[in-house]
C-alpha cells in the first residue's frame, strides 16, 4: 500500500517539477540586442553605449551615404482594402412635397 502511494507521490513531484520547467523556458525573456538593427549602422561599434563615449559628430548621422538626410519620404497613399466591396449608396427616398420645395419637381410648394 506504501509504494502505491509513494508512486503516486513520485508522479505528482514529477510533474510539477516539469510543469514548472515548463513556465521557466515560457517566461524566460531574451536578452535585449546591444543596439536594434536600425540603429546599429549609424553608430560606430553598433552598440548604444556609443552615443555617451563619441562626440555626435562622430557618429554616422551626416555621412554621404547615410540613410538620414534633409529630405522628407512620404509614402504613396494606398486605399483601404475594406472600400472595394461596399455596395454603392442607395438614394434617398424623398416625398413628393420635399422634392417640391427642393426644386426637382414642378409646381408650387402651397398644393
């Protein structure tokens, strides 16, 4: 009766020990990059720490090739993805009055 228990025991120790490997490897973050792709190019080493050691004008910022310059890029407008497949709007249902005093059909605004 003893080593049912125990087993029962072992397996339950088991498992939580798994599950909470498990959470560990779920959990565990990344170490963050020394600098992300998009800057690294602009600093001389690729690493942030550059922007406290070098003088600003050392930096890759003003270069020939670099990819900041004076100019604004602005992008081509593209139209929602959502405005192809709306039905065109139904015209409005107006009474014969309305339209009268509207000017579309003849006659006078008093009958």
């Amino acid at each position: 009766m003893s080593s049912i228990r125990w087993r029962k025991i072992s397996e339950c120790v088991f498992f939580l020990i798994e599950a909470f490997l498990f959470l560990i490897d779920i959990l565990q973050r990344e170490v963050p990059p020394m600098a992300e792709w998009w800057d690294a190019p602009l600093l001389p080493t690729g690493r942030y720490s550059d922007l406290d050691e070098f003088d600003p004008a050392y930096l890759k910022i003003r270069t020939e090739n670099s990819p900041i310059t004076i100019y604004i890029q602005h992008p081509i407008p593209i139209p929602p993805p959502g405005d192809k497949n709306q039905p065109a709007p139904k015209p409005l249902m107006l009474t014969k009055k309305v339209r009268v005093i509207i000017g579309l059909e003849g006659g006078s605004a008093n009958s």
